[in-house]
C-alpha cells in the first residue's frame, strides 16, 4: 500500500478542510461531531489512498456521507428501543405523579446520552 506524501496529505487538508468541516457540521448538527466524523473519515481515505486516484475531496465526501448515514441508523434504532420502553411503561400504568416525572426525567437525560453510552448503563441496570 502506498502511503500519501506528508505534503500531499497537509496540502489537501490546508485548502480543503474547513470546507469539508463545514459538510460535516451539516451532516452531523454540531461543531465537535463534525470533527470527530472529518477524523474517522480521515483515517478511512489514508486506509484506502491507492483507490482514490486523482479525487480525494470527492471520496472523502463520500467517506464523510456514509458514517453519518451510519450513525443516524445506529441512533433510530436507540431511540425505537425507547420508544418501545416508553410504551411498555404506559401499558403498565403510573405508580404516583412522582414516579412518573423520575421516569420522564430519566428519559430525557438517557436522550442526552450516546447511543453506546445508553446502550451500557441500560445494559448495566
């Protein structure tokens, strides 16, 4: 595999990152999801620089669409799973307007979580 001359690499990143930044920040809503997916993507196009050719903007594009199509996969799927936990809790009925605000404050701070995040405290109580 050949590896991109360290000048190429900083080259293309130098004119074309804040660019590519900023497609993140629309694929992803927010400033430090936006690098952390222009670093995995990053990390991707290096893996695979002999197939890029002559375009590496154009497949690190691509790069970039494909994990955020894969996160918002991975937290529809979370946010079934508590919907369905909210469902079941309706089904079984409230034990007291108490109860009822701690489970819906509960909820909105697993929201708040990552999906991985939620994933291992649900996993864990």
């Amino acid at each position: 595999m050949q590896a991109p001359d360290a000048d190429q690499l900083e080259r293309f990143v130098a004119e074309r990152g804040l660019i590519l930044l900023r497609t993140a920040m629309l694929l992803t809503g927010s400033q430090q999801a936006a690098e952390d997916l222009l670093q995995a993507a990053l990390e991707r196009l290096l893996k695979h620089w002999n197939e890029v050719g002559e375009n590496p903007e154009g497949y690190l594009r691509r790069i970039l669409y494909n994990l955020a199509a894969d996160g918002w996969r991975r937290r529809g799927a979370s946010l079934a799973g508590l919907r369905r936990l909210r469902a079941n809790e309706a089904v079984q009925g409230p034990g007291g307007p108490e109860l009822v605000d701690m489970r819906d404050a509960l909820v909105r701070l697993m929201l708040q979580l990552p999906p991985r995040q939620r994933a291992v405290i649900v996993l864990r109580y």
